[in-house]
C-alpha cells in the first residue's frame, strides 16, 4: 500500500493522526478530572506549562506520522524536530491551549500541517487538520481544495468593515511583552465591535475561517501555533499574513479580503505567510 502523497490524502492523514493524539488528551483529561497527577512543568514563563498529556500526544502524533510517512520531517512544539529527504515536513502542536487544558475549559485542540518545501528553502502549507476532541469538531483543508469542518465548507464572513468586526487575539507569556500588547488591544478595541480571546491560536484561525469571528492578530506566536490553522483560514477565503509589532516579536493577522487591510493598518506591518 503507497503512502498518501496529494494534498487530499495529506489532509486525510493529517485528520487521522490528529485524532489520534486528541485521545491521548481525552484520556488524560479524565485522569486529570480525577485527581492524577500530570506532572506539569513550565517552558519560558511560570504561566507557561508543558504536561506529560502534550509530550504524550506529541509522541503518538510522530509514531503514527512515522509509520505513514517515513521520509517526511517532523517539527514539533515538545521538542520533535527530525529533517527528512521527501520535500515535505510535519508541524504539528500537540495541545494548543494547554492552560484551558488544564483548567477544564473546551478552546484547547490539536494542530497537524505538512508543509512543502520550496526551491528557495522557504516552507508553504499543503494540508492540515486542527481538531477539538471536546467537540468532536475536525478542521481540514489542503491548498487548492477549499476549507471544511467535519465536511461541512467554511467561508469568512466578507465584506465586513472595521467598525462592525468581532476580533479575536491571543496574549504572550512574557510579563512585559503582555502589557505591551495590552496597550495595543486598548487601541484596537476603540475601532471594533469587540475582541474575544480563546486561548488556542490554531483555533483562532479556524473560527475565522467558520466565520464565527470576523478576524484574528496575535504577535507572539510560533510556527506550530499557526502553521495548520492558517492554511484552513486561506483555504476559506481569508487574508493571511504575518504580523511584526517590535523586533524578535512574530506572529499572525487573518481576516475577509475586505477587512484585513483595514485591520493590518490598525495593529502594524505585516508580510505573507508562507501558507501555500
């Protein structure tokens, strides 16, 4: 049997390993209702915590995209990071909300995108998947194909003009770069309907992408954060780019073709991700 290789088969294997490592969470989501012991650890702040249940979902993530696509590299949140020889690579975050995670809250899931190398180097997104195992909701799209939630089409909501837009954001874990965005938020939240704030920013992207949020930014983000859930944002029809408010600061602006200009201009400079 060959191994899936177009972008359909790619979304398909992507939704299957995801799923996978979704029962890894659930599972250890009900010991932890229980009283077990996760043995959380911090990463780059005291309020940025790792558990056995993400290093356990990452390792059955790469196990099973190992056994599918042996020559693929792998990058992940929880430390994967094996170079491949096919042209393509697994980004994958593990559990994306951890801290919704473990305070019981349902904006945490699993975000799996395989990215193809270009002749320049650069990585662009060919398929992905972001599931919710507390939902049951899977998230999928691959370039070309369009965007859907457990089969049903997503589409941003467009036009939207500033004024009217619902806008969610995400915050970074660093004290100081927290209040500065906060300043930013203030700022934002005088030119839009409101802001809502998940907490997962793969999901994030895919409420934009179901039209249940009009836009998303967040500027301190990681590749693993966004890799799936922008590629299911664009495949909707939205706007991505990348997002710099300050040196060494990163992230993501996504929203309708009419709207995201008008936003870009309010929260900084942006340039194309790298998504397709």
């Amino acid at each position: 049997m060959s191994s899936p290789s177009t972008p359909a088969q790619l979304a398909e294997l992507a939704a299957s390993v995801a799923h996978v490592a979704g029962d890894v969470l659930l599972y250890h989501q009900r010991r932890l209702r229980s009283g077990a012991d996760l043995s959380v650890a911090t990463k780059t702040s005291a309020t940025d915590p790792v558990s056995m249940a993400d290093q356990e979902s990452e390792q059955a993530l790469v196990r099973a995209i190992e056994a599918a696509r042996p020559d693929d590299g792998i990058l992940g949140e929880e430390g994967a990071d094996r170079t491949g020889s096919s042209g393509l690579r697994w980004v994958v975050d593990p559990l994306d909300g951890t801290v919704n995670y473990l305070y019981g809250h349902i904006g945490w899931g699993v975000s799996v995108a395989v990215e193809q190398q270009a002749d320049d180097g650069s990585w662009h997104g060919l398929a992905a998947a972001v599931f919710e195992p507390t939902t049951g909701i899977m998230h999928s799209a691959h370039r070309g194909g369009g965007a859907t939630a457990n089969g049903r089409p997503l589409h941003v909501n467009d036009p939207v003009e500033l004024p009217m837009a619902l806008v969610s954001t995400g915050f970074s874990y660093d004290r100081d770069h927290r209040l500065r965005q906060a300043a930013l938020v203030s700022q934002v939240l005088g030119h839009v309907r409101d802001v809502r704030r998940v907490g997962s920013a793969a999901l994030d992207l895919c409420r934009v992408a179901a039209g249940e949020v009009d836009a998303y930014f967040e500027d301190s983000t990681q590749r693993w954060d966004w890799a799936a859930g922008a590629l299911i944002a664009k495949e909707a029809g939205a706007v991505v780019t990348s997002l710099t408010t300050m040196p060494g600061h990163s992230g993501v602006v996504a929203a309708g073709p009419s709207l995201h200009p008008q936003l870009d201009a309010l929260v900084g400079m942006s340039a194309d991700l790298p998504t397709a």
